[in-house]
C-alpha cells in the first residue's frame, strides 16, 4: 500500500474515532450536569418525596424565602410574584400568590420551574 493510503486509512480511522467520542459525550452530558449542580450546589430539584406525616412548627426558627421572577425575552406576560420574600417557621404551611397576565390577543402557553438553592434547601 502506498503512504499516501495508509495517511488516508489512519485519517479516516482518527475521525471515525473523534466521531463515536463526540455522540459518547452528548449523552454523558446530562449525568454530568447534574453531578456539577450537586457540586456547586445550584439549581435544587424539587422533585423528592413530599412527607406526608405529622409535622411540628419549629416556632424557634425563622427561614427567609426569597421569590425571585423572571421571563423569557420573547414572553410578553407580566408574571410577578405578590410579595419578593416571605419569612417563615420550618414546618408550617405557608403561601403566596401569583400573579400573570397575557397582554397579547393570542392564547400562550408557559411554563413555571422552580430552581432552589442552596441545595440542600430542597431536601
């Protein structure tokens, strides 16, 4: 075989590799953000098991929780939260109202995803 060939085949086999490397990476991508989510301790899933049983107000406990909205560029609702922070006793029910309005002629759909930091808050 001519050098010239071999270059080629060794070419050939190099981006063939550089290829199946590249789709590996795209699917080890999501495990790997939430490995550094959990690492840095940003954007806390709200998605464990909500407990369900008796649960005491630690009165001697205040938490600050604090309510922060934000759009798309591209959404045109007016979305806010009633109030921007709310202080709470761990343990005990609380709410707070939403507020959003769609100023355009056409129906929309959105979207609300809760993002909790730090981390360990979510638990």
């Amino acid at each position: 075989m001519s050098d010239a060939k071999v270059d080629t085949r060794r070419l050939v086999g190099r981006l063939l590799l550089v290829t199946v490397l590249m789709f590996a990476f795209g699917f080890a991508l999501v495990p790997l953000y939430d490995v550094m989510c959990r690492a840095l301790g940003i954007n806390g899933k709200t998605a464990g098991s909500a407990y369900s049983g008796e649960q005491q107000v630690d009165v001697g406990r205040e938490v600050k929780v604090q309510f922060m909205t934000s759009n798309n560029i591209d959404m045109v609702w007016e979305f806010r939260s009633a109030g921007d922070q709310l202080v709470v006793h761990p343990g005990a029910v609380n709410q707070m109202v939403f507020y959003a309005r769609n100023p355009s002629d056409k129906p929309m759909t959105a979207q609300a995803i809760p993002s909790i930091a730090p981390a360990e808050a979510a638990a």
